[in-house]
C-alpha cells in the first residue's frame, strides 16, 4: 500500500492509533524508507493533525489511513480542533484505549 500512496503524497506523516495493539510510528517511518520516501514523524493522532494543519496551503488536503481505529482517532482530533463538531453519539464509549480527557 505504502508504494501506491506515497509517490502520490507530497508530504507523509506517521504515527499510531490509541489502540494498544498499534504499529510504531518510528517502525512505519522506516516502512516509508525502504519504498524511498521520508516520513515525519508524530507522537499521536492529535499532534499528526496538528503537523499536518501546520505544511497545509491552499488547494491541498489531509487523507487519513491506516486502521478504523487510527481513522476515528484522527476523526476525534479533527473534531476537537474545529470547536468540538458533534460526533455520532456512540463514538468510543467504553474504548479502553482512548485517550484520557483533560
């Protein structure tokens, strides 16, 4: 998958979902590297967004992929960072690898 996405990506980001079970990030970077691309580096979804927003200009987007449950962090961080866009309600109720609320 990383051959077909990455040639057409202008700047790759990665890092893991909340999930207990996920890859690390510094393993995916390396993935990346031995297709012949770079990859930045993030500690977790909310902070990949952040990098992301930061390179965004106009005419560009973000695409999101890796498992459901890297999508829906990143859903989440989206939600957060956009003044708290309503979620269906059901969303990560009793997921035991959310993150903790502040």
């Amino acid at each position: 998958m990383l051959e077909a996405l990455l040639p057409n990506s202008e700047h790759t980001i990665v890092t893991r979902s909340y999930h207990p079970r996920a890859a690390a990030p510094y393993d995916l970077a390396d993935l990346c590297a031995e297709v012949g691309h770079g990859a930045e580096i993030a500690v977790d979804p909310t902070k990949a967004l952040e990098q992301a927003y930061a390179r965004l200009e106009p005419g560009m987007g973000i695409i999101a992929t890796g498992s459901i449950f890297l999508v829906a962090d990143i859903r989440e961080a989206w939600s957060h960072q956009n003044g708290d866009i309503a979620l269906p309600k059901g969303d990560w109720v009793d997921e035991p690898w959310k993150p903790p609320t502040a």
